[in-house]
C-alpha cells in the first residue's frame, strides 16, 4: 500500500461561525457552482487559513478585502489560502467562489437517477456527508467539533422541489429564469448534517401533538407509501420529547426517500435522507419484515436528533456514541408503536448475537478506536460501533435502571446541546444521577476489545451450595487471548422458581468469584445473564446445561433466554469448546419452540454447520435434519395467514418456508412452485411475507423459466423492495453459466449500485457460487473499486466475496490480491473475514465425521 501522510486535523486559529452558502446544481450538465461567505473568528495571529475541500475548484478566495492565494493538497482534502498579511483577530469574513460536480459515487453532492411516472429519466441532486465529504460540495471545516450555523440558498429550475435542513423563508425569480429558494438559518451544527435536495417529489405530510411539522416525501405518484413511516414519526417526535425531556428544536422534519443511496439512512437535521427500502411501505407489496425495518430506521435516524445532533461527539473515535446510541433507542421507539414485534426479543439476534460474534474475533477493536483519515473513519461504521455499541448501552440501563438512565440522559444532553462530547462525558452524568461507578464498569467495555466468557459450575463449599463464576476473554478460535484482560461485569442470576426475576444480582469485578446458593431450592435450574442482556457468554458446567434443556422444551425459560443459551453453545462449538453436534443434539429441544426470533437465530446458526457440510458428502443429511426439526413448526403455522395473525408469525412462516424450501423438502417445493405460478399468472398474488421465501426456493429449485420469469419481476415492478427481493434471490442459480450471468447482471447498468451488494451476496450462498464470485471481484475489480469509490459498500462487497470459505488456501491468495489492490476501506474487514476462513476450516476439521455419524445414525 501506498505510504500515507502522517492525518492531522485541521488547525483552529481561525474557526468558522456562520456560513452564508448559495449552489446552483445543474441537472443536466451534472456539475454546480457555488459561492460562500463564512463568519470567521480569527484567534490567534496567522495570514493562512486551512479548510477542507476535495474534488472542487476555487475559483477565488477573500479574507475581507485581501484577496488570497490558493493551495490543494488532494491527499489531504484541504484547500490552503495565504495572504499577503496578517489577518487581524476577531471577526472577518472569507468569501470563496467555486465550482464542482454532482458525482455519481453516492457521496458529498451527487446525482441520483430516478424515472417519471411517464417514463422518463431524470436525475435528482442530492447529498450524503457523513463521515467527510461535505467538503465535496463546499469548502469547510469539516470535523464535527466545527459547528457553525448555516444560511443555505438553492437555485433551482422553477418546476423542481427544493429542500435543505430548515424551511424556506424566501423565494425568488433570477434574471436566468431559475428559482432562488433561501431556507432558515439552522442552529449551530456540524457540516456532516447539512443536507440539499433538488428534484421531483410528492409528499404526505401531518403535524405531531407539539405541532411540529412532519413530510415524508415519496418518489412522483407514490404519497400512498409514506403513510407508514409518517405515522411513525408522527408517534416517535413526541415519544423521544418525553423520553429525552427536550422538545425537538426545528419547525420542521422531512423524510425522503432517494433512489440511489449508499446507506440506510441519514440523520441530517430536519432533512433525513433514505434509501426508498428503509423508508417506504406499500400496503400490497411490503412485508411485515420491512415494516418493522422501516420503523427501526426512522426511529434510529430520529434519536439522532438529539444524539448526535443536538449533541455531538468530539472526533469520531467517539463515533459509537452516536451510532450505538441511536441503534438502542431506536429499539425505545419501536416498542413503543408496535409492541406486537416484541422487538427486544429481536434485538438479542440483531444486535447482541451480531456483536459477539464480531467481537471474538482477533481483529476485532475496541468500541473507542483512534481514527483520523477518513478511510479509517469509513471502516468504524461497523458491528462494534453499532451492535456492540447498543448492547453495552443496553447493559447499563438495565444495570442502573430506566429513571437514572434517563435523568443522565437529560443532564447530558442539556450540558452539551449545540456542543460537543466526548464518551466519559456521558458516563459522568450517568454516574451523577446513578450514584454508581460507571466511569469504572463502563470503560473496560469500550477501551478494550472483547469480552468475557463466564465458566459456571455449581459446588459444594463446606456443605453449602455454591456457584464459582470465573471470567476470562471469549475468543473466537478458543485459544487463550495475548495479553490481560478482564472486565467489570454487572451479572443477574434466576433459578426456575422465578425465571423473570434474579434472586441474585452483582458487578464482578475480579477474575472469580463464588455466589452462595442458600436460598434456591434443590432441583432448581438456575440461569446466568436472564433477559440476555448482559455482553458476555456463559459456558455452563454440563450438569448445569443439562439441567436447563427441559426448561427449553417446555419454554418455561424465557425467550430471550432461549434464544441466549443456543447462541452461547454455538459459539463455544465454533470455538471447539464444545462440539457442533452437542448444537445439533441441543437444537432438537427446540422442535416445539414457538418463537420467531429464537427461531431465526437457531436457524442462522444451523446454517453455519449447513455451509460446512457443503464441503463434505453429508450436504443432504443435514437437510433432513433441518426438514425434521422445523416439522413441527411448519405443521402448525400452514401456509394461510391466520385471522389476526402476529406479525412474528407471518415472519416465522416466511423462515420455516425457506429453511425447507432451501432442504429440498418435497411439499414445500411443490407448493411453493404452484404458489408461485399463481401469483405471476396473476391468479392469486402471493403474500408480501413469503416472497422472499417462495422466490428464493423457486429459483433454487426450478429451471431457467423460473428464471425468466422472476427477472420480469425485477424489471416490471416499480417498488424497490420488490426489486431487491428479487435480486437477493437470483445468485442461488446452479449452474456455472447461469452464476456467471447473475454476476455480470449485478454489475450491469440494470442494477443500482447501492443494490449490487445484495445480489452478488446471493451467489455466495453456494460453493460454486463463491468460487466464482471471489474470481469475478478479482477480475472485475477496477470496475468494482470505482463503482464504491472506498467506503463501507466496498467493505460489504469485499466481505461477502471471502468470509465464507472453509479452506485456509485461498487466504494467502486474498492477502496477496489486496496488497496489489489495496482496498483502504476494506482493510480490516479483510483480516476479519481471513480469521473467519480459519474458523470454518478449523471447524469442519474437528467435526466432520462427528457430525456425519451423528446425522447418519439420526436419519436411519
Ligand atoms: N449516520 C448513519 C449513516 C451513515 C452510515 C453515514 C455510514 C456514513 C456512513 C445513520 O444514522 C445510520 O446509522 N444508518 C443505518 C441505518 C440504521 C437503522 C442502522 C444504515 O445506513 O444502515
Ligand atoms: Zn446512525
């Protein structure tokens, strides 16, 4: 890899205080002009001044009256001026002229391609900041701990929307012909919060009980599709109000959805930006899946109204602070519209499952990461940031309980609203209106990497009962971890006389410690970490475990606790601390299970061991393990929605459909084909629930008609998540030429970019397909690497194209491959999923023939 400069943030003798920007995008030529006068406070005496700018020309620049002179550093990103004297301290004003493109590469000011309802195609400007790249619309400074307020005016064509943070307060003809639209003054904020968009859109719009004035702006002709998430917001503004104990602060809030889009979503203040998938619900054709999905976005981008934009972290090695934050709130949020998701239960397989299992891993890194260029900010925006971001914050709560945490909360955000923080600061008001060490606890989970596993036995102390707990780090390989570590760990314990409510509760603070069992009856079971709320995994002593199993079956252990205890032993057979057949074996007590969570985490579990037994001869004995184990479960649930329904069963269903469609079990097939046939006859339209499922074992199963027939779905249908839907599904193809073409389609000009990810992932779900598809990305990559221009989209594409192989040849291959062609973004992505390979290749090794006697000797 190419040497970089040393990074250094920029200097601060002259700080910026208002901009007063106007941009003039053209949506045909794809370029813009702008022009800026920044209020600056000059500190300290100096006659240079340095802000970031990258891919735009200066045309000129003036402190005052003094025109200056102009320096690029690319590399950098930051535009230098010099003048011929000193500047003097205090106020002055720097006034730059410039000009750029709107990009295609998804970031800073681009354009996004979008079709009329008439059918014709036009292109939208748009932008999308966060981490780094407003300074690819206008030169600024743009670190978060800049804040400024901002005076924006668009120039428009008079027949397009125009939107910005705040709403307009004048409108005005030019001499051109164009629309001068000037918006509000916003509050003080960061640059990576601005946000501009010039196009077509329609809206819904409602006030929310404080009168806040809420628009969800849909795509032409579509308003019908952003009811769903309107309503949402509409119940989420005051919610968070309450919750917080500060109102929202803008007159306004708009949602939008973008046809092309890197991320999910956006929090730009007053003006958050989706991609059309995590925004828009169609009552025929979206399922109950992207409903909630949809609600968990628009909750997360909101909470970031206050975290993150009201208050802001110092630098982003404090990215977490936002970023785990808003993914525990958004939960808040959820539950509060549609508790009928028991969305908590989901986040112990969305948010905590996916943490540990990163967090294993030798590559993994601490929740507060040094960063300073923006390729290595790019690469936080991962599980640890996130997933283990929010569940350490979901240990806490429960830790100090919901009224300090809230009362914190408050006091946290009232001290720094329109400032910055850093992490300690939100421990020191959590721990003021805890009167508990957080400090302490809380800074061994987020400056260390990791965490432990806790080793339960039950024993006999001078003829009392006793439990000795001991911890020591959980690492992904089982070995023992290089170096020291230990955490402060807050711990409840049930036993079955109580399941829901601890009759012991501690922070363990040293390497072990023994807990008295005085009080629990003879022959109860007793359960570490209820709720699994806690960041850690327990590996209980097997007299232990055995006692919890019938606790399972009969599901007089609480869901989350079932969902917790399998995940637990899965990973402790990944790591060869136990054996993938005690998983196997564990499993069959959850042939009655009930729940849909605990039922998808089970399954994407099995379907680990499934990915392995791809390598060996008993890839059908293990479908006819999956075939008996979700019997039950598909017996009960049928194919018709119930009366009523929860919404968790339909997602249940749609889960035992595929997981038998995907084992060749012979009824599901059938009717999955019939089904499928109907629907595209037009016939009878197929649930929006079991699309993805039906699809998915049709293309799966069937012939190159099936083939034709879902591409003309994806081609005719005018709804993203349909469209997506499809291309999630297509890689399962089976044969060499067909795989090739789905992998050449995903690149193609039919494909958004954003969506190219979801569909090559889809060939990665069989060997061939990931033989192939590692091949593709190797010789299509200076298209890849353009296309994703870094950024966390290369990152996926990277990780899906090598996390899953099982033998450790081809990661000499993968490492030599990208010291040629270096995928800064990607970097440790790329050690990650080489760790990954190890683990399925040590895997497969210790287990094969264990699994094969056992599934040989359960299928005879
Ligand atoms: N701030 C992020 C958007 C973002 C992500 C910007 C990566 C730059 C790089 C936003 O709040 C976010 O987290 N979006 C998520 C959705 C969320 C529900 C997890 C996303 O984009 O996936
Ligand atoms: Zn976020």
């Amino acid at each position: 890899m190419a040497e970089k400069k040393e990074f250094q943030r920029l200097p601060l003798k002259v700080v910026p205080t208002n901009y007063n920007v106007t941009l003039t995008p053209n949506l045909t030529a794809f370029t813009f002009t702008g022009s800026e006068t920044i209020i600056v406070e000059v500190k300290e005496k100096t006659d240079v001044v340095v802000i970031n700018s990258a891919d735009i020309e200066i045309q000129s620049v003036k402190f005052n009256d003094m025109t200056g002179e102009i320096t690029m550093d690319s590399e950098a990103e930051t535009a230098t001026f010099t003048f011929p004297d000193m500047l003097p301290i205090g106020q002055g004003s720097l006034s730059l002229v410039f000009t750029g493109s709107l990009n295609d590469k998804m970031k800073g000011f681009y354009r996004s391609k979008y079709t009329t309802p008439a059918g014709e195609e036009r292109h939208a400007a748009v932008t999308q900041f966060e981490s780094t790249d407003a300074r690819r619309a206008l030169p600024c400074w743009d670190e978060p701990a800049c804040k400024a307020t901002f005076d924006v005016t668009l120039v428009v064509p008079k027949d397009k929307v125009a939107l910005s943070n705040m709403p307009v307060v004048s409108e005005s003809e030019t001499e051109s012909g164009l629309r001068s639209v000037t918006f509000a003054r916003t509050p003080i904020m960061s640059t990576y919060l601005l946000a501009f968009v010039v196009g077509e859109f329609d809206y819904v719009e409602g006030k929310d009980s404080d009168g806040v004035l809420i628009r969800v702006y849909t795509p032409l002709g579509k308003t019908e599709q952003g009811t769903f998430a309107l309503e949402v917001a509409k119940k989420t503004l005051p919610f968070y109000k309450d919750y917080f104990g500060i109102a929202y602060p803008l007159p306004k809030m708009d949602l939008i959805a973008i046809a092309d889009f890197a991320a999910g979503a956006m929090e730009n203040w007053g003006l958050v930006t989706y991609r059309e998938t995590c925004l828009l619900v169609d009552p025929e054709n979206s399922s109950s899946s992207s409903k909630q999905y949809v609600a968990l976005v628009v909750g997360h981008e909101l909470a970031h109204q206050w975290f993150g934009n009201l208050v802001t972290m110092e630098w982003w090695t404090h990215l977490w602070l936002n970023e785990g934050f808003a993914s525990f709130i958004e939960y808040l949020c959820v539950d509060h519209c549609f508790p009928e998701f028991d969305i908590w239960t989901q986040f112990v397989n969305q948010d905590l499952a996916q943490a540990l299992k990163l967090d294993a891993l030798n590559n993994s890194h601490p929740i507060e990461v040094p960063v300073g260029h923006p390729a290595e900010v790019d690469e936080i925006f991962d599980a640890i940031s996130y997933c283990k971001g929010a569940s350490v914050i979901r240990m806490l709560h429960s830790w100090i309980g919901d009224e300090a945490f809230r009362k914190g909360l408050n006091q946290y955000l009232n001290k720094f609203a329109y400032k910055n923080a850093f992490t300690e600061d939100l421990w020191d008001s959590l721990a003021e209106a805890s009167g508990k060490p957080v400090r302490e606890v809380l800074s061994t989970w987020t400056s260390q990497m990791g965490f432990p596993v806790l080793q339960v036995s039950e024993t006999l102390e001078g003829g009392q009962r006793a439990l000795t707990i001991t911890q020591s780090k959980f690492c992904a390989d089982g070995k023992s971890p290089e170096g020291d570590f230990q955490w402060m760990v807050p711990i409840d314990i049930t036993c079955s006389t109580d399941p829901l409510k601890p009759f012991y509760t501690t922070v363990l603070s040293s390497k072990s410690s023994t807990v008295s069992l005085d009080g629990v009856k003879a022959g109860d079971w007793i359960k570490l970490n209820p709720g699994t709320i806690g960041v850690y995994r327990v590996q209980y002593s097997s007299a232990m475990l055995d006692s919890l199993i019938p606790a399972v079956s009969n599901m007089s252990l609480p869901a989350r606790d079932r969902l917790g205890l399998q995940n637990d032993l899965f990973a402790l057979a990944r790591a060869g601390l136990s054996s993938s057949v005690d998983v196997l074996k564990v499993a069959e007590a959850y042939k009655s299970e009930s729940n849909y969570t605990v039922w998808s985490d089970l399954a994407s579990n099995l379907s680990t061991i499934s990915l392995l037994t791809q390598y060996t001869d008993c890839s059908p004995l293990m479908d006819s393990y999956n075939i008996k184990l979700f019997s039950d479960v598909a017996a009960r649930l049928g194919w018709e929605k119930k009366e009523g329904e929860s919404p968790l069963d339909s997602m249940l269903r749609a889960l035992v459909v595929s997981k038998l469609g995907h084992s060749g079990h012979n009824d599901t097939m059938q009717e999955a084909m019939s089904r499928f046939e109907q629907h595209i006859s037009g016939e009878k339209s197929l649930d929006a629930d079991l699309r993805s499922a039906v699809y998915g074992t049709v293309i799966k199963k069937g012939d190159k008609s099936h083939f034709d027939k879902l591409m003309k779905v994806y081609e005719t249908s005018e709804l993203s998540e349909e469209k997506v839907r499809v291309l999630r599904v297509l890689g399962y193809v089976k044969d060499e030429e067909q795989i090739t073409n789905v992998l050449q389609f995903a690149i193609s000009d039919k494909v958004r970019t954003q969506d190219a990810v979801s569909c090559i992932a889809g060939v990665t779900s069989s060997a061939l397909g990931r033989q192939l598809t590692w091949k593709f990305v190797q010789a299509n990559w200076p298209k890849l690497s353009a296309m994703y221009d870094g950024g966390f989209l290369q990152a996926s594409l990277v990780k899906i194209s090598i996390q899953n192989f099982a033998d450790r040849s081809v990661i000499p291959e993968i490492k030599d491959f990208f010291e040629k062609n270096p995928a800064p973004a990607a970097n440790r992505v790329i050690q990650q999923s080489c760790e990954n390979i190890e683990l399925n290749a040590a895997m497969l090794e210790r287990d094969r023939e264990a699994i094969k006697a056992y599934l040989t000797e359960m299928n005879s």
